[in-house]
C-alpha cells in the first residue's frame, strides 16, 4: 500500500468504519511510513478537539417568531380535499403495485443517469466499498476488468497531470454491471464510470418526477462508443480538467 493509498483510508481507520482486512493493511502500511504516523496523528488530535469544543448553538426564540410569521397561513383541508388527495395516493400506490408506474422516456434522459452514477458514487465512499482492486499500476487494473464486463474500460495514469489513480471496481448503473476507475485529487476521490454507449431508444422510466440536482460535480462524454460519467465533489473547472487530461491520453 502506498502514502496516497493509506490517505485516503485514514479517516475511515480513525473512525472504525474499516473492515478487518483494509485495517491491517493501512496499520501494517502506518507501522513503517513516519510520514503517515504523523498524519494519523494530526487527524486524531484534529477528532479531540472538535469533540471537546463546545460547538451548539441555540437559535434564540425571537428567530422561530420570525420564521413563523413569515410562513404562508395555510387553510385547514376540508373533506372534500382529503378524501381527493387519499385517492391519488391510493392510484399512485394501485400504479406502482402492479408495476405500471412508468412512462416513455428517451434513453437519452441523463438526469436518472446522473442520479444513478451519483448514487454509486455514494456507495463507494463507505467503508470497503471504493475498489475491488488497489493499484497505482494501469496496468494491474486494467487487465483486472477482463473477462468481468462485456467492455473493459480504458484506464489511464494521470499522475503526472495531477490525478493518481488508486485502482478500480464493479459496480451497476443502469440495471447492469459496468467498470468504475478510481482516481483521487489531493484528499477527493473521482470516480469514473464507463457504460457501453447505446444508440437512442425508448424505454420505460419513473414517472414521478426528475431526481433532485446534485451537490456533487458531474461530468459526462462519450468516446469510442462509450459513456463516460466522472463523478466528484471537486469543484466542476478541476472535473473538467479531469475529463480533458483523460481525453488526451486516451488512445484514439
């Protein structure tokens, strides 16, 4: 395991929110590397002291005044409301039980993309979720997807342009299993994923509504017939310089 590795992992191990392998493995890296014994030691000193600060704050009683006399005064629902506002829901739960509950939607909807690969994004991020395979060598990781996928993902070294790839995973988006390459900027991970791309079809999706807008950076493209969806929460112009760095060391 290498500093850039165990960096990574060093909140987690502080936490206790590692599983018994990654421990030993980041504990055996800490137990010959001085420079990440020091480290833990600054994050451990840095978790005292925010749990020792007294950090609560109590909003005073003439705030919730305020927020309540600024609400719109709502009407008490008659009968006649309820008993509508019961039976939509009962249609929407009568829809949803019988599986009806889509509509037709262009394949190209990249909002319920985005929303997966966010997701995804998510999942990783806990504890033993982030690769199936650790290694600053593409060359370890990419033969690695081999014979796992339909299409393994191009993986790209981007060490040198300031992105240094940790290693990659399985994952699903989508309703099927893709590749997910695993970069870290500075103490952020960026997480790319990779879909076979597929000409514009119909199919059916949620007709409730477009999933909420992200907090996190998303960018997408597509190159030799596959989607791309990088996934981070660095500001958007560092995602963009991700893409463009990937692009031009991707072959052609």
């Amino acid at each position: 395991m290498t500093c850039d590795e165990a960096e990574i992992l060093l909140h987690a191990l502080i936490d206790g929110e590692l599983d018994a392998g990654h421990a030993r493995e980041v504990e055996g890296h800490i137990a010959g590397c001085p420079r990440c014994t020091a480290q833990l030691a600054a994050y451990r000193e840095m978790s005292k002291a925010i749990a020792s600060a007294d950090l609560r704050y109590a909003a005073p009683p003439q705030l919730r005044r305020r927020i309540e006399a600024s609400l719109p005064q709502t009407r008490t629902p008659n009968r006649r409301s309820v008993m509508k506002g019961f039976a939509m829901g009962s249609a929407v739960s009568a829809i949803a039980a019988t599986g009806l509950f889509a509509i037709l939607l262009h394949d190209g909807d990249d909002q319920r993309i985005m929303s997966e690969v966010v997701s995804a994004h998510l999942r990783s991020l806990q504890a033993g979720h982030l690769t199936d395979v650790v290694s600053t060598d593409q060359h370890t990781v990419k033969p690695w997807f081999n014979g796992k996928l339909d299409v393994s993902p191009p993986v790209i070294d981007l060490t040198a342009q300031g992105f240094a790839l940790i290693g990659g995973r399985l994952d699903y988006v989508d309703a099927r299993a893709i590749g997910a390459i695993v970069y870290r900027r500075r103490a952020h991970v960026i997480n790319l994923f990779v879909l076979p791309a597929e000409p514009p079809s119909w199919r059916a999706t949620w007709a409730l509504g477009r999933p909420p807008p992200t907090s996190y950076s998303v960018v997408h493209w597509t190159r030799g017939g596959l989607d791309f969806w990088a996934v981070s929460d660095v500001e958007k112009p560092e995602l963009e310089q991700f893409r463009q760095a990937f692009i031009s060391r991707a072959p052609s």
